[in-house]
C-alpha cells in the first residue's frame, strides 16, 4: 500500500469517527476540507498529523456556528 493510500485510509477512518452526530451542514463542510487537503496530500504540501488537527479544530469550529473557512488565515483584526 503507498503512503498516498494510507493517508486516504487514514483520512477515511477518522472522518468516520468526527462525522457521528453531527449536521449535515457540517459533515458537508468536513467533506469539502477532506477533499482540498487530499488534493495538498497530492502536492506534498501537508502530511496526516496537520490533516488531524486541521479536522479536529474545523469540527469544532463549524459545531460551535463559527464560520471556518480553511482557504483563509485565521487573523485577528485589530
């Protein structure tokens, strides 16, 4: 099995664990998160811990009705 096919696997297994009991509207988001971190897996940009901890805080985020959007930084505005 090819480390690309583990880190699907992987990502598989815990989208199935973060996506019990949540809405819709969020396991949707986690799916669309899923796939553009896949696509940076591709591009040997990210590896499984970042993707981890990018899903476990987007979980959390999105469940508390904060608006996450992965392909903007996360600043503070002063």
């Amino acid at each position: 099995m090819s480390n690309r096919e583990k880190f699907e696997r992987d990502l598989t297994l815990l989208l199935s664990n973060l996506t019990v009991e949540v809405s819709p509207e969020v396991e949707n988001k986690i799916n669309m998160l899923k796939d553009w971190l896949l696509k940076l897996e591709k591009e040997n940009v990210v590896k499984i811990n970042h993707t981890v901890m990018e899903f476990v805080c987007a979980k959390f985020l999105l469940q508390k009705g904060i608006v996450y959007d992965h392909l903007q930084p996360m600043v503070k505005e002063l």
